[in-house]
C-alpha cells in the first residue's frame, strides 16, 4: 500500500516535472482511438513528422485532471520510466509504444506530445478501448410439441462469457415474435474481471425446419437445426421401440428354445424311436 502511495507520488511529481501544457508553438491534432483486447498488447502511434529530427517523445495517460507519464524517449535527459517499464516498449523510428498485458484501467484518454529539435512540438490526443472477446456461445433448443395449431414450440438458449463490453444476443435469420414475458436474457459482469456473461433464452415457434445459430458482441455460435419432421426426440422413441421388439423377440426364441431342449432327446440308436412319444400323445 505504502509502496503504491510512493509510485503514485513519484508519477505524479514526474508527470507534473514531465507534462508539456500546449504553448503557442504546439499544435494540438484531433483524437485518434486505438483498440486492444483484454490480456494482449497494443502499439500507440504517435503521428509526428519522422522527416523532421525528433529531441524526445512523451507518451501520457490522462486520468482526472492529472497527466501520468508513461514511456517515450528523450536525446537531452534521462527519463523516469517507473510503473510501465515491463509492460511497454518504445520504438524510436515509427514513434510507437506498445503496450503489452492490457488491463480495463489502461483505457482512456492519452497525450503524445513530440518535440522537434527544432525547437516547435505537438500534442496528439490518442484514446484507448479495451475489449474482451466473448467464448463461442453455446446454442440449444428444446422443443415440444405446443398448443400452436401448426406443431412445435421451441425454447432456444444461447450462452457466452469473458467479453467486454456488455453485448446483445442475435439470432441472424430468424423471425422471432419477440414477446416480454417469453424472452429472458441475464447479463452478469464478474466484479473481479469486469468481464460479462450473457445468456438468452427465447420461445420460437415453428414453421418449417430452420437452421439457427446465435451471435453475441463478434462470436457466432455453430448451427443447430430446429423444427425437424422427424425431430431427435421422435427418432429416440422410434429406436428404443426396435430395440425393446428385439430384446422381446430374442427371449420368445430363447424360452422356445428351452422348451424345446427339455423334450426327451430322440436317440438315433433307439430301435423303438417314436414309440414312446406316440404313448405320451395317447396319454394326453
Ligand atoms: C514534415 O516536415 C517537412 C520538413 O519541414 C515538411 O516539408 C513536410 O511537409 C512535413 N510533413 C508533414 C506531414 O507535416
Ligand atoms: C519488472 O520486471 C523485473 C523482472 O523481470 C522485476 O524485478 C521488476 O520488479 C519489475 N518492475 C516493475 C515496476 O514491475
Ligand atoms: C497481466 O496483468 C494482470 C493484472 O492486470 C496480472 O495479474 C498478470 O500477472 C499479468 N500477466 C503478465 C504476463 O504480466
Ligand atoms: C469502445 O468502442 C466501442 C465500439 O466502438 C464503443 O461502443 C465503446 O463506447 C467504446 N468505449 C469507450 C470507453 O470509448
Ligand atoms: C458451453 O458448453 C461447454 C461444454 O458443455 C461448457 O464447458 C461451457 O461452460 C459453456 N459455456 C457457457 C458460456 O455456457
Ligand atoms: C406473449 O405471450 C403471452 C403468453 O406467453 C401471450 O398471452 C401474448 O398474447 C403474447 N403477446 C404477443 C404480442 O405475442
Ligand atoms: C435458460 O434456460 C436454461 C436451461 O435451458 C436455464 O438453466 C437458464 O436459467 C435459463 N435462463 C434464463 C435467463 O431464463
Ligand atoms: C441446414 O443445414 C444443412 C447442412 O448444413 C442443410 O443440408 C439444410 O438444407 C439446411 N436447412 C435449411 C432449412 O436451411
């Protein structure tokens, strides 16, 4: 804690040493935003006049009324890159600094300012957006057959996590009657990663077999088919049913069988073959 009050303090004191207020020789250039995503690293561009000699480069974030140094370079001092010296990189030729392992805190509002030898300087407004990208969503229907006169009813879900910013759900190519109270999304945001996860449950009544899939921020699920003649459900029932005869007709064979095996043998030796199961017809 104590350390993290002496960067700050140490930022802070830098970035008041380092911050270049826009004088009369500055021009200042419109915004330019940047994206990056979540966990990987972005390059921030300054657009500064590379045929002119650059003496130095400084690249700062812009948080409330304050302005924090971040990295650059300069050819007359030595500057005091503390908190971003792992996550950033500078490159001289192109003006660019990459920044690696982005976090939600690295979006915002930033200054690059450069300063030609020449003595003149401008100050760029860049901004960051940081994104998450959703997983694959998860696509499901059940159907049922329902109260609607032409058939089935189906209750489709779609379900994806760990992207930023909140997003809807689409389901492209299909004609939902969107109605309130069969339409249920939950949109939760992990308080820890800030990242959300989404899931729609949607009632779609059918008409004829359709191929669906739903998308959510950029991520497209696969493609179920609904809405089947012969649909899953039907087709189980209509395999257990062979399988059930079978089994029957296999035990009719086997009880078959068995009466047969209990009926004395005939021996092929027996001169009086016949004989006594002629007597047991007379007897019965
Ligand atoms: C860069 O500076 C050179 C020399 O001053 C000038 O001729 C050129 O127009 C400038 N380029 C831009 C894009 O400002
Ligand atoms: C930068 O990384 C080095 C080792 O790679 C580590 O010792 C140092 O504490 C890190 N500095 C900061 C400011 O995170
Ligand atoms: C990236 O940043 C997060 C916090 O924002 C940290 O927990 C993680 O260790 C970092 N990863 C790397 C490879 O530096
Ligand atoms: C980032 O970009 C997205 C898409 O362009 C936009 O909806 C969002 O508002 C932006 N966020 C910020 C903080 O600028
Ligand atoms: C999608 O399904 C897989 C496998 O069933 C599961 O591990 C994953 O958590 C599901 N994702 C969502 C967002 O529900
Ligand atoms: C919405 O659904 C309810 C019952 O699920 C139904 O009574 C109502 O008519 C539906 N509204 C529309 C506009 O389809
Ligand atoms: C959507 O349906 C799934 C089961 O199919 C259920 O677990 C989930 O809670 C439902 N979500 C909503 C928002 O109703
Ligand atoms: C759904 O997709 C399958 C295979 O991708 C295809 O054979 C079928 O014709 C499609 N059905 C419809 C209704 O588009």
């Amino acid at each position: 804690m104590k350390g993290s009050i002496c960067s700050l303090l140490a930022l802070a004191v830098t970035s008041v040493l380092l911050t270049a207020s826009p004088g009369d020789c500055s021009t200042e250039s419109p915004e330019r935003t940047f994206y990056a995503v979540l966990g990987q690293s972005v390059t921030l561009r300054c657009p500064g006049n590379l045929s002119v000699p650059i003496l130095r480069l400084y690249l700062q974030m812009q948080r409330g009324q304050k302005d924090y140094f971040i990295n650059g370079f300069a050819r007359d001092k030595s500057l005091p890159v503390t908190e971003y010296l792992n996550r950033t990189e500078v490159n001289e030729m192109d003006l660019s600094i990459t920044m690696s392992n982005i976090s939600f805190s690295d979006e915002g509002p930033y200054t690059c300012i450069v300063f030609y030898t020449e003595g003149s300087k401008e100050v760029h407004l860049i901004s960051l957006n940081v994104t998450a990208t959703y997983s694959v969503p998860n696509v499901t229907a059940d159907c049922i057959h329902g109260q609607v006169t032409r058939g089935k009813k189906c209750q489709l879900s779609c379900s994806s996590t760990g992207g930023y910013p909140e997003s809807e759900v689409k389901w492209p190519g299909l004609h939902l009657h969107l109605n309130e109270s069969d339409n249920k999304t939950t949109s939760l945001q992990d308080p820890h990663s800030k990242t959300w996860t989404i899931n729609q449950n949607v009632t779609y009544y059918c008409d004829q077999p359709t191929n669906v899939s739903c998308s959510i921020g950029h991520a497209v699920s696969h493609t179920i088919t609904i809405c089947q003649a012969d649909s899953f459900p039907l087709r189980v029932n209509v395999a257990i049913a062979f399988v059930v005869t079978f089994v029957l007709f296999l035990i009719l064979v086997l009880v078959l069988m068995k009466c047969h095996h209990r009926r004395p043998r005939p021996n092929p030796e027996d001169p009086a073959l016949g004989f006594p199961l002629a007597l047991r017809t007379a007897e019965t």
